[in-house]
C-alpha cells in the first residue's frame, strides 16, 4: 500500500501548513470514463494527408469535437492536450508514442473568441493558416489546431459545415449533389450519418429543400436504408398500437427525412 503510506507522509511534509491545505487522495479526475473523441492513426506518418486539416497531422491525432450547444473553454483546450498526454502515458511500451509524432485537433461550428484571448494571455500564438483553421503554437509538447468548421472555405469540408443548427442551403444542396457520386458503401453510410444529425437539427431548411423535386429524390436516396429502418420499426409498432396510429408515426419519420408528400404515399400506399 505505497500509494496511502506517501499521501500520509505528504500530509507530515506539509504539517506546518495542514490547516491551509486540502489534500485528496485517489481524486477522480472525472465521473465520467476519459475517452477521446476520435483518434486518427496515419499508417505513413511522413505522407502528407491532402486535406488542408490534415496538413498538421502526424502519425498519432487526438481529435476533439465540440456540437453546436457545446462551449470551447480555455479548461476544453487543456484538456484535450491532456488526453493526448494521456494517450502518450498509456503506450503498450515505453515511448510507443514519441512525442514528436503526436497533434491535437479541436473542432467546434463557431470561432470561442473568448478562449483565443485567454490562450494568447497564456503566451501562446494563434495563426490562421488556412481559413478556418487556427494553428495553436508556442509553449506546447506538440502541434495543436482549432477548426472553426463554419468558416472553412465550402467546396472541400460540406459534410462540417452542415453540422450545425445554421446550415446553408448552398451548402446542402451541394453535399447532396457530391454524395449522389460517392459508392463505397463506409462512404454511404458517412453521408447517412451526418444527414441524420443535420436534418434533425434544420428542420425548416430540409422542408425547403425538399420542395425542390431533385433534391428531395437525393435525400430519400441518400438516406433509403433509414427510412426503410423507420418503416419497418413504424409498421411493428403500428401492428402492435394499431394500423392508424403507425401508419401516422411512419409518416411523421418521413416527413422529417425531407421526403415530399409524393415519395410518403408511393411507400406507405
């Protein structure tokens, strides 16, 4: 028991002063357990990812993502940089990750003005290297960047800009047209993914969209294996509460995919 035997003899080390000092041993750091929200591994470490967000990346990137209802604090910033140590301190081997190999990314839809002011107080630098994309620099073990995704330039990063409660129509309607050419079934199921969270969250926007008969006829391609997963779970649910009431829920999932009345009634009969 090494661990209780050294915080009572800090506690005898600091005697003098034990009335002004609160001392909490196995303080747990969180409630909750310490994940990261993506980890990004480069099998070729020194081969540039084409993305400009990619450009900082080393082999091991620690990614950090704030939604939309979420605040980036200067606390948000520090403690990404301490999961990335973390992950570095968790290696399967002493310095499995070097730390030269190591970046963190931080992405949030609008720029925490309010963070950027406090990191500069703390002496670090903040440079725009691309737009959008914020280079963190200076008294840090590694590269950092913050990506405020509603200022990246449009035509590569549709899929971040319409993760917001504000997405653009423009930026809709061309991340519909580009997914409509994308084939790989992991690609597919990106686009459903991020559809699902961007229509829920804009839900005027996708009924404006879908009056538009070719953007409708995406959507309801682009997300035909969730609408066939709310049919289905519409239609048992209907067997079981009655026919009426689940032909209404089917209806009501549907409408909120941005399907016209048109499309509804050619599945529902």
């Amino acid at each position: 028991q090494w661990h209780p035997a050294f915080c009572a003899a800090a506690g005898l080390e600091f005697h003098e002063d034990i009335e002004r000092l609160e001392l909490k041993p196995e303080y747990n750091l969180s409630k909750e357990p310490i994940r990261i929200d993506l980890l990004i591994i480069k099998e070729e470490s020194d081969r540039r990812i084409k993305n400009e967000i990619g450009h900082i990346m080393k082999k091991y990137n620690v990614i950090e993502y704030k939604s939309p209802e979420d605040a980036l604090t200067i606390d948000d910033f520090y403690k990404t940089v301490g999961y990335a140590c973390l992950y570095k301190g968790y290696g399967e081997r002493v310095d499995a990750v070097p730390i030269n190999e190591l970046t963190v990314s931080i992405f949030r839809a609008t720029r925490p003005e309010k963070m950027f002011l406090t990191l500069q107080k703390y002496g670090h630098k903040i440079e725009e290297k691309y737009p959008g994309i914020y280079y963190v620099t200076e008294h840090l073990p590694f590269p950092a960047q913050i990506i405020v995704t509603q200022e990246l330039e449009p035509g590569e990063h549709r899929s971040l800009r319409i993760l917001s409660n504000h997405a653009k129509k423009e930026d809709v309607e061309e991340f519909l047209r580009k997914a409509e050419e994308m084939n790989m079934p992991r690609d597919r199921q990106n686009v459903e993914a991020v559809l699902q969270v961007s229509v829920k969250a804009n839900d005027e926007l996708y009924r404006e969209i879908r009056r538009d008969a070719n953007m409708c006829d995406a959507l309801r391609e682009l997300m035909k294996d969730d609408i066939e997963r709310e049919v289905s779970a519409a239609r048992k649910l209907g067997e079981s509460e009655g026919e009426v009431r689940g032909e209404a829920k089917i209806i009501l999932k549907m409408n909120h995919s941005g399907m016209s009345p048109e499309n509804i009634a050619s599945i529902t009969g």
